[in-house]
C-alpha cells in the first residue's frame, strides 16, 4: 500500500508512471478525483498493468434533458473578457486549462464544490450534486457544467 500525500502542491504529484512501472504485477486499484483516475488510466495504458477504478460520477444519473447541448460553446471571463471556446466532450474546466487559466478543483466529479464560481449570464446546465436550486441560479461548478445557451459568463 502507497500513501502519497502533496499538500495541494503539484510540484510534488505523484509519478504515476513509475507507480505503474514498479507494480507491474499488482493489480491496482483507484478511487478518487477524475483527474487522478485519468491520468492513472493513461499510464497503465502506456506501461501495462491491470487497473479497476471505481467512479462516482453525478453526470451518469442525469436525464438526457439535461444533457449538455451537443456541440460546443464558449465561456467568457467576465474580469478579462477572455472567450474560450469548450469543445465537444470538454469540460469547462478542461478548456479553462488549456487555455492557461488556473481553477482550484478537488474530486472533478460535482461533489466537493471546490471549483464552484458565480455566472452571470447563459443557462448552465448544473450536473453537480453540491449546489441547491436557489444556489444553481447564480452559481456553477465547472468541473461538470454544460451550457444550454452558446455562451456561459463567469465571474472570473
Ligand atoms: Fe469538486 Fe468541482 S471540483 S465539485
């Protein structure tokens, strides 16, 4: 059994690589932020190995109103006027980060309300299970929001 604690330091992540090297005849097993179940996945498919992750994710027991629109949309940043395109598939959060913008998040999965940020205009489509319906009126967690409307404006 490995612990590995980084104190919110990403300079002192895991390297899951050579996790999965060294463990090659284990069979590993991972519950946790989607970013970490990502990011293990892809290296035991680089390395080889056996993983079994285990996902609690809100999205899945939605109905299919409140699916995303298909397609893209764009938020803006409303302190930047930053526009950023979100490509099918993509999460905000995702988008945010490949355009360089840093948003605190902790389990990427709707449960923690980490990356919870006010909008201020467009229709979120509110796939988390933290925010109450007078919260979801102002507020979104990006880390599992879509958008019904072509544009979302946060208030970042
Ligand atoms: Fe936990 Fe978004 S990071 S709700």
């Amino acid at each position: 059994m490995l612990l590995h604690y980084d104190r919110g330091d990403p300079s002192k992540s895991i390297d899951l690589t050579k996790l999965v090297t060294s463990e090659l005849n284990a069979q590993l097993y991972c519950c946790g932020p989607r970013g970490l179940m990502t990011a293990l996945a892809k290296a035991v498919k680089q390395q080889g190995g056996s993983l079994i992750t285990e996902d609690f994710n809100p999205v899945g027991s939605k109905s299919t109103d409140e699916t995303p629109q298909a397609g893209c949309f764009t938020v803006e940043l409303s302190r930047s006027g930053l526009v950023i395109d979100v490509a099918e598939g993509q999460t905000i959060i995702e988008a945010l980060r490949a355009a360089n913008i840093d948003v605190e998040t902790s389990c990427e999965a709707g449960v923690c309300g980490t990356c919870v940020v006010d909008y201020l205009e467009g229709e979120p489509v509110h796939n988390d299970v933290v925010l109450m319906p007078d919260e979801q009126e102002t507020s979104v967690a990006l880390c599992v929001a879509g958008c019904k409307s072509k544009k979302l404006v946060l208030d970042l």
